[in-house]
C-alpha cells in the first residue's frame, strides 16, 4: 500500500502537466506541491489526470482483460505462459507483469481523487464547475475502488479505502470483507450523482467525463453486486427513466460504430483516438483482439479469440452472432477490401470478436480511424464500459431475483427485439444469463466474473473449450469456489505494506 499512497504532491502533481491529444493538456512544467492548488487552470489539469491511466496498455488495454480471458467466452490466442497461469487459475502467475499493476494503477487514481476532494474546494473558481469536478473526483474512485473490490475483495477480506487525510507514508490494512467496501463504494457515487452534470448539458470538450446517469448506472451495478436487488432496480430505473438514454436500434453492429461514440446507449467508455500527436489515446483493446499479424496489413495481436462455447450460446437468427463474432469463411470488410476470414496459422481459436472492428474496414483507414503504430493499436471507436443495454439487464436480473421469472421482460424483450428475435413472456434466470452473455460478449462487462458471483463458475469451468470444429482448445480447469471467487492480491503490495495488507487464502 506504501507503494500506492505514497505520492506526495509534488510528484502526484507533475504528470498533470504532460500533453495528450484526448484532455488537450498544455504542457508548462511540473508545478510544485506549494504552488499547486491555487487556481482553476490547476484544477483542471487535476481533473484531466483523472483519466491519464486510461491509456496505460495494462489498465484498459490488455491488463486487465487477462482477468476476463479466465471465462468460457474465451481463449488467450497466442503461447503466453503467464497469461495461460491466469486462466488457469495457477498462482504461479504471481509477480507477473500483466496484472501486477493493477492495483497500484487505480490506488494512484484513488489518491487523485483524493487530492481533488481535499484541496478543489478552497480554490475560488465558478461553483457549478467546482461541483462537477468534485462530482468526477468522487465518480473515478468509486468506479476503481468497485473494480479493485469486484476482483480482489469477497466475505473473507475486501480492499483498503483510503481516505483523502489517510498519511501516505502508513499502510492501509484491507476492509474487513468487500460489503464493507461497496457501502462505501455507494456513497462515492451518490456523491458523485448529487454534483455531476447531465451528459446532454456537457460541452462537446468535456465528453468523457463523468456525468449524473453514469454514476447512478454504477450505483445500480453495485447493488447488484452487493445482491441489493431492490436498489439494483432503484438506480436501474433512475437511469431508465432519465429520459437520457436509449438502445441504437438501426442495428446491434451499429452501436460500435465510431459515429455513434456518444450516442445515447453510450453511458461510459474509454474515448480514444487514432493518432493524437502521433501517439494515439486510450484502449488498443481492438488490436488487442485483432488476429496476429492483421493478414499482414497491420499489427494485430491475436488474444482473446471466442470459443465454439460463446458462438453456440446464440439462439438462431440472434443478429449479435454475427456481430460479435467472425469464424472461418465470414465476409468482412478489411482495409477497404472485402475478406473471407481465415485465423493465424498459429491461434488458439478458429474464431476472433468482430465487435471493435470497424474502424479497420475503411480503405486507407491510417491515421483517420487506425493508429500508425501497430504496437498501440487505439481507433476512433470508443471502448464502451457501460451501455445503455447493461443497465436494463442488470434492471432484469434484479427484478426477477426480488419477484421471480417473468419480472424481467420487459427489459430482456427491448435487448431481444433489436437482435432480432421473438418477444418471449416468464423469462427466467437462465434467459438472463443467456442475454446477458450474447449482449456483452468480448466486452468490460466480465463474463467471467458474473459466473463467480452466479456460482456458475465451477462447473462451467470443469468444460473444456473448443474451436469452430470441435476441436478441444483449451482442457478443462480446477475452480475452486472458496479460492478462485478473487484474484491474488499482487506480491509486490504485500511486501511494500510489510504485511499489513495481506493475501488472498489459497493463493
């Protein structure tokens, strides 16, 4: 915890100065902790380093997803030992490098925030303002301490909160279990909501960052989470009816167009670019994804390809199949150039997620829609973390917990008529797993950790996987419900804590 909390001011301080192309930061020097906190302009440059991790490979590019690669959705595309420990729930992936910063990442975030709560109130600067940037202070450390807590806090142990006055130079122990954190967690977003602005009242400048419905989205994940169904249904309605949101419904493909980054199913994302100053902005999740070598036009990297498990999962005729996923012979648009599909001599899977492919479609799609760079593949496409359809189904799988099968309809049926099938009547749990997979597949959302949290993950997982053949691609695994149902706790915090944050049992 030293590790995460220990930025004093000065260095906290001196990435808020560095210039990117997506929060449009001037650079003009590292400012100094005692000159710093003084005006609006610091302000601002506080709440643009909010967002600055954003754009770390391992915080939504890779890193994080070797946590959802551990579900049947998926397979990790190419040899990666530590990668391959990961979804087998080996502890020999300890110390590795593509999740051990997890932690200290959103910590840093947290710290961040913190910061802005303390010090943005004293400054004189229009109020309205001043409210919104507390409100996204408050917004970006609930939503971190909620993916800390989700992947490393459960009944025997949740997460450290660290407080806005906590000293950085002590550690912080872990809460006592993760309920304990999501009350907390619920009260940082209901702050957060009481001061942000509505997305439609932003300026176009200010897209991206928090806004009031985004918060009550989280809010009403969380007390899903926490199996606070009536809340889950509370904030899901808030939302709802906010009159703000709705589904794209020209087409499921449509809704990861670029051209509909901030359309009303948008309700948080990474927003990214393909080439701000040369360098690109956000996710390279679509590279990521991307088959290895791109058919030797671009620098895909082949990871996380679909099983024959997800592809089979859809009923007939569900127009998201073939949205979500390519398989051998599918036609596709490449490059300007229409393509049947082949995989990579060397891929796991026959298969690959077809979701974040459009900005590749277009002829000469570099830089206007693709980075140069292939070892940082960000587009013009948004990586969605909530959509306007998660929020009704979290609204469905709340209902029919609190009042049993058919509560949920209502709900299912505005996801099953754009995806094109039958409106159904008594859906029930299993219709709700079943929707809520072929939604969200490939997406932030976590397949895997919504088989933890359903108890579905031990059998689930005592499957094996396969290609679009049949072919066994990946053997079946050993989960463990009292251990696997959190990841390890990366070594490094514990060390630098001298142990008084502890490890997860059994890992």
């Amino acid at each position: 915890m030293k590790q995460n909390i220990k930025y004093i001011a000065i260095a906290a301080l001196a990435f808020l100065s560095s210039c990117t192309k997506q929060l449009d930061i001037i650079p003009e020097g590292a400012p100094s902790a005692k000159n710093f906190w003084k005006t609006k302009e610091d302000a601002v440059k506080a709440q643009n380093g909010l967002y600055e991790k954003y754009n770390d490979e391992n915080f939504y590019g890779r890193g994080m997803f070797w946590f959802i690669n551990a579900s049947d959705d998926m397979v990790t595309g190419r040899n990666k030992p530590e990668a391959d420990n990961i979804k087998n729930f080996n502890k020999t992936y300890l110390g590795g490098g593509y999740t051990e910063t997890q932690w200290s990442m959103r910590y840093a975030i947290i710290k961040r925030a913190n910061d802005m709560i303390k010090n943005i109130p004293a400054i004189p600067m229009d109020e309205q303002l001043k409210k919104s940037m507390i409100g996204d202070a408050y917004f970006n450390a609930g939503l971190v301490y909620f993916q800390l807590a989700a992947n490393y806090g459960n009944d025997k142990a949740g997460i450290p909160i660290v407080m806005p006055d906590s000293d950085p130079a002590i550690a912080v122990p872990r809460a006592k279990n993760v309920n304990e954190n999501y009350d907390f967690i619920i009260q940082l977003f209901l702050k957060a909501a009481d001061q942000l602005p509505f997305f439609s009242e932003m300026k176009p400048e200010d897209y991206g960052k928090a806004h009031k419905t985004a918060a009550w989205a989280y809010l009403s994940k969380v007390y899903l989470y926490k199996k606070d169904y009536a809340n889950a249904v509370k904030y899901a309605d808030m939302v709802i009816n906010s009159g703000k949101h709705e589904l794209v419904l020209t087409s499921f493909e449509d809704v990861f167009k670029a051209s509909n980054n901030w359309s009303k199913e948008y309700i948080w994302s990474v927003v990214c670019s393909p080439n701000g100053g040369g360098t690109g902005w956000g996710s390279k999740l679509p590279g990521v994804m991307l088959t290895n070598k791109g058919w030797t036009l671009y620098n895909g990297w082949g990871y996380y390809l679909p099983t024959k498990e997800l592809y089979d999962s859809y009923e007939t005729g569900d127009k998201r199949r073939e949205a979500t996923i390519l398989k051998p012979g599918d036609k596709f648009m490449f490059f300007g150039q229409e393509r049947s599909f082949t995989k990579d001599g060397g891929a796991t899977s026959d298969y690959q997620f077809k979701k974040y492919m459009e900005p590749f479609s277009y002829s000469n799609p570099i830089p206007t829609h693709v980075n140069p760079s292939g070892d940082n593949m960000t587009t013009d496409l948004n990586v969605p973390l909530m959509r306007f359809a998660e929020v009704l189904l979290i609204k469905a799988e709340a209902a029919i917990q609190l009042n049993g099968s058919g509560a949920g309809d209502t709900e299912l049926n505005k996801i099953r008529l754009r995806a094109g099938l039958t409106v159904k009547s008594g859906m029930t749990m299993a219709d709700l797993k079943r929707e809520r997979r072929n939604e969200l597949a490939g997406e932030w959302a976590d397949r895997h950790r919504d088989l933890v949290r359903w108890g579905d993950a031990k059998a689930t997982y005592a499957l094996p996987l396969h290609d679009s053949e049949g072919k066994e691609i990946w053997a079946s695994r050993a989960f463990d419900p009292q251990i696997h149902d959190v990841w390890a706790v990366p070594q490094r915090e514990i060390d630098n804590s001298a142990g008084v944050i502890t490890q997860n049992p059994g890992w």
